[in-house]
C-alpha cells in the first residue's frame, strides 16, 4: 500500500512540474499555434489498401518549389515503407479517385482551406470525400532556397 502512495505522489509531482512547462510550450510567441477543428462527416480517404495503392499524390505548382522534392521523397518513402505500397506522383492536375493534393488549388479553397490566411510558415490539412488536402503558406523563393 505504502508503495502505491508513494508511486502516485510521484507521479502527480511529474505531472505538477509538467503542466507550466507545457503550457509555455504551447504559447510560445515564436511558433504557430495548433488548432484542431472537428473532423468532418464522409468516409475514410483511403490511400493504401491490403499493400496496394488507392490514391496517388497530386503536387501543385505552388508546392514544387525549392527543397520540396527531398521532402516528397520523404512521405513515399514513410508510407511505402509503412503500407508496402509506393504512390504514384501526378504533378498540378487532380485525377479521378482517391488523392493527396499538396499545395494551393482551387479543390482546396472550395472546400475551405485558404493558404493565404495562414501565418508565416503556417500550414494545414483537410480532408474531403476521397481527399487530403496538405498547404501552406509558400515562402517566395531566390535560387531555389526559401527565404521571408
């Protein structure tokens, strides 16, 4: 008994020592603030399904900019080596079926996701019925590097 006493004190002085750490973390003047809004009503999008694509993954114009193909190369590799299968890469058209668009397209601002109304740096991502939707706010570019 004595044991679970002292374990929970513990614990609850963790937690005590965490909370204004987290709190500061969360407010840090220097970084973008996370907001969570609901998810919306529709079906799952799938991507990959028993190791076989579904959906591909739709660059737009305003995403292929700078260092963004290491980064591309990246989420293949991170979802091929997690699913078994590796996505075919469309640049600036969306096809028919399931996709994950990456970058400002009027698909997106249909359905409400606006990068021009993100902070600097900022990004976010929707889904819709057979979509995710990935943008940010776009640095302007010199030399192929973002600056601000």
């Amino acid at each position: 008994m004595d044991r679970i006493v002292i374990a929970a004190g513990a614990l609850v002085f963790v937690c005590a020592l965490a909370v204004p750490w987290s709190r500061a973390a969360g407010q840090a003047p220097d970084l973008n603030p996370v907001v969570l809004k609901p998810a919306p009503a529709h079906e799952p999008v799938v991507l990959v399904r028993e190791g076989e694509a579904t959906a591909s993954v739709v660059v737009m114009p305003s995403a292929d900019v700078g260092g963004f193909r290491p980064v591309l190369e990246e989420l293949l590799d991170v979802i091929e080596l997690s699913t078994g299968a590796r996505l075919e890469v469309v640049r600036g058209e969306i096809p028919d079926g399931p996709a994950l668009v990456i970058g400002d397209c009027d698909e997106a601002r249909a359905v409400g996701l606006d990068p021009d109304a993100l902070p600097a740096e900022g990004y976010a991502i929707k889904t819709a019925p057979g979509r995710v939707y990935i943008a940010g706010r776009v640095l302007h570019t010199e030399g192929g590097a973002p600056y601000d």
